[in-house]
C-alpha cells in the first residue's frame, strides 16, 4: 500500500467515525508530523473545502471560484501572532520566492481568525509585509466560522496576559488546493522549507500536472 493511499483511507476512516469536524484537523496536525509533503490522490479528500464568504484586503468580496485555476496555499492565523503565523507566512514567501515563474501558478491565502481586530485595512498592512502576492482574507465572525468549518480547521479564543487581552489558538497547517480547489496536501512549518518547496514543484511540474 503507498503511503498516500493509506493517507486517503485512513482519512476516510476519520470523517465516518468522527462526528465532529475538529478530528480532521487535529489528525492532520499529529500526521503532517509523520507523513507531509505526502501529495494525495486526485480525488482529494471528502470533506474539505466548500462554500466561502470572504473579503480580501482590497474590500473584493470572494467565494470559492474566485481562485480556481491557481495552487491555493491556505494558512489560517491572526495578525496579532507572536511566532506561528509570521514563520508560515515567512516560509510561504521564501517558497514563492524560489520557485521562480512557478510562483505564479500560486495563490497564497491567509485567513484571520480573529475577524474582529483584522479588518480589511489591517490585513493590508500585515500581508503586503510579507509579500506582494499575499491575499489577506477577513469577514464576519459567522464568515470566518463558516470557512474555518469547511476546512476542518480548529480556532479558539485563549485569554492572555499580554497587552493584547487574547490570542488565537488555531490550526497551524498549510492547506494545499490544487487548480480545482480540491485540497491534495499539507506543508508543515517545522519540516524543512525544501521539503515543502518539492510538495509544491509536485503541482507544477509538467509530467503531474494538477
Ligand atoms: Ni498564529
């Protein structure tokens, strides 16, 4: 059995078994450990993704065709983050960056979780530090709740003692969504950026298409 086989059974397994969404994401955190970079089958897996609501930092309404046609790399976060979203987002452009031309084929999309500090001026400001080809995505609490539920991803609102009065718990892995918009692999922030770079020349290299 390859090991992407296994991947796609053993998800299945979960969202049968698993009457609340958070499983996946929460397997997805512990598997990314043990097997990232896996590229799954075209089919993807059942269960992620579906409808969007969202605006970008441009004030541009979206949905989920807006960007079919591009790899979309997903991140969800809040721009607040000490450590986890400015290593994703950092690692994002790194990749982007030495891709070359590739890059255009990608779409790279950071979802707040925390709608009710992101604002649309705010994610202007945090993503275009990162990279110009960033798209910052916000909304309403029920968009975001809404979007973070069609991917399974976890968030949570943590006290803290910091001047910020919370922070954000939330899912840290990099969603993969090839040009369907159907979601075929993971990038991990711990493993190696070369490791992710050649999950994503998987997508766009000639032989594979995707
Ligand atoms: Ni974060």
């Amino acid at each position: 059995m390859t090991p992407s086989r296994r991947l796609l059974i053993t998800t299945g397994f979960t969202i049968s078994s698993g009457a609340l969404g958070f499983a996946i994401s929460e397997w997805i955190e512990r598997r990314t450990i043990a097997t990232s970079g896996a590229t799954l089958p075209l089919r993807g897996i059942p269960g992620i993704g579906g409808p969007v609501r969202l605006t970008d930092h441009r004030r541009v309404r979206v949905d989920e065709t807006t960007f079919q046609g591009k790899i979309q790399l997903v991140f969800f976060g809040f721009t607040s983050c000490p450590d986890v979203c400015p290593t994703a987002l950092n690692l994002i452009s790194d990749l982007l960056d030495r891709l070359g031309p590739d890059a255009a084929a990608f779409q790279p999309l950071f979802i707040t979780v925390d709608p009710e500090r992101d604002t649309t001026e705010v994610m202007a400001r945090y993503v275009e530090a990162f990279h110009p080809s960033i798209v910052g995505l916000t909304g309403t609490v029920e968009e975001i709740e809404g979007v973070a539920s069609a991917f399974r991803a976890y968030f949570k609102k943590v006290p803290s003692q910091s001047g910020l009065g919370y922070v954000m718990d939330h899912t840290a892995t990099i969603y993969v969504l090839d040009r369907q918009g159907v979601f075929r692999a993971t990038l991990d922030i711990h493993e190696s950026p070369d490791t992710s770079l050649e999950v994503l020349r998987r997508f766009t290299a000639p032989a594979r298409g995707s």
